[in-house]
C-alpha cells in the first residue's frame, strides 16, 4: 500500500522530506516551494496524520521508513535526497544506513542518534502528561520545550500564539505509538560506516534534540557538514529565511548526476 503523497515542481533531481513526530507534511511547505523550481520536491503525511489519518498502523521507525521507500517507488524515483527533521531524521538515518542505493545524500536536521537517558526524561515527562492531560497539555508543554523562553520577545517563535492555539491533530493513541517509536534507537555505530553525503544542522538552544546530539552525528558520519544555528528545535520554522538558506546551499553543492534519479 502506497500513502497519499504530494509531490510539488520538476527537475532532474528530486527530494523527499521526512517530518518528525507531529507526522504532517505541510511542515514542509516553505522548503518545498524554495527548491520546488530545481528540484521534485516529495512529502506526506504519515499514518494516522492529516490526509492519511484514517490509515491505520504500527507507527513505528521501520513502518514509516517502509512507506517512504514506497512513495518513492510510486512515485518513480530511484534515488533522491532525503531530509528528516527530529524523528524525521531518526528515520533518516535509517533510509541512508539500510538503504543507501536509494539516496544521493542526506541532511539530518534538529535530531539524535540514540535515544539516551535526557532523551527518556523528556520522552517520559511528555507521555505522562499525554495520557494523563490529554492533547492539549501535551501540546502546551511541547511548544514550550520547542521554543527557549530566551527568545519569547522575538516575533518570529510567536509563542504565545502557539500555546493559544493548540489543537489535536491525530488521535491521542496514535500519538502516543509515535512518541514510543524512537525508544532504544541507536545507530551511532552504523553511522560510521555511512559512505553519502550528510548535512547535520541543529540549533543551539535545542531542548528537545540537544545539540551534542547533532555535534555526535556529525563526528560519527565521514566527512559531514556541520551547521549550527539558534531557533529551538522548530528552527526550519522560526529561522526559515536561514534554514532555506543552508540547506539549499548544501542539495545544490552535490553536483550533476551521475545517473538518472527518476525513473524512465
């Protein structure tokens, strides 16, 4: 089974961006309309999300990577580039390992390597809240553990708004599958065998994927380009205008094919 996909502009090189733990693509839209002029830009929601959310499943690492891997088909595409933001990256991570004659290069952007004991913390703290509080409450203390209080004066975190405006967007059960989805994930090892080209980029005032995670990948993969930049771990987001910047920059410096990517 193949999931709804959009799939926005043209070229000879296309990408497939991967969104992390709220599952919807529409993450995405602004870094898609930028690269949509040189490239196939590739996104989706995934189970239990937006325009896939009566599809039921696992919700699992492997699942999403599998549906993934199966839009490409779908879609035509024999390698591309991928980028995956927070869990996106998770599962980045094992497109790249697992996978890698189907990607040219990869960017890993706001995620870890392994699911450590500050990563169990605040995976824990969130679920309590989820089952105990609901949507909303979890909702609440995510948007703040997203955006550090250092910057709530700067208007593009909008912060305020963000908590007044926080509403399901997946059913409470699924959520809570995809929280406990990254739970034991670690690939620091293979990540030292990884032979494609990667970009890390994190930010520095990062709460929920904390910069030393993005300094570690970036030591373990051979030859990755490190980025650091601030925003919290929305910083696609609330730095858009750099966020474009740097990752445009980097799918643009792979050079011309040495084979097709899409499939004739």
């Amino acid at each position: 089974m193949t999931l709804g996909y959009t799939s926005k502009g043209s070229g000879q090189r296309s990408v497939l961006c991967v969104t992390g733990l709220g599952g919807h693509a529409d993450f995405w839209s602004e870094l898609g309309d930028s690269l949509a002029d040189e490239f196939r830009v590739i996104s989706f929601d995934q189970r239990g999300c937006g325009a896939n959310i009566a599809v039921e499943g696992r919700h699992t690492l492997d699942e999403i990577a599998a549906d993934a891997l199966a839009i490409l088909d779908d879609a035509g595409i024999d390698r591309t580039i991928v980028i995956g933001h927070s869990m996106g990256g998770v599962i980045t991570q094992g497109l790249l390992i697992d996978h890698p004659e189907r990607f040219e290069a990869g960017v890993l952007s706001g995620t870890f390597c392994v699911f450590d004991w500050y990563m169990m913390a605040v995976g824990d703290l969130r679920q309590q809240l989820l089952d105990g509080g609901g949507a909303r409450g979890w909702g609440q203390l995510s948007a703040l553990l997203a955006m550090p209080a250092g910057d709530v004066a700067d208007p593009a975190y909008d912060l305020r708004g963000r908590l007044e405006r926080i509403t399901p967007r997946m059913p409470d059960a699924v959520m809570m599958k995809r929280m406990q989805a990254p739970y034991g994930f670690d690939r620091r090892d293979a990540l030292r065998q990884l032979a494609l080209p990667v970009m890390v980029i994190g930010a520095s005032d990062d709460l929920l994927a904390p910069i030393y995670q993005s300094r570690m990948i970036a030591d373990l993969v051979p030859d990755a380009q490190l980025e650091i930049v601030d925003g919290g771990h929305f910083f696609p987001k609330t730095r858009p205008d750099l966020y474009r910047e740097k990752i445009g920059g980097f799918v643009r410096s792979l050079g011309p094919l040495a084979v097709s990517a899409e499939r004739k």
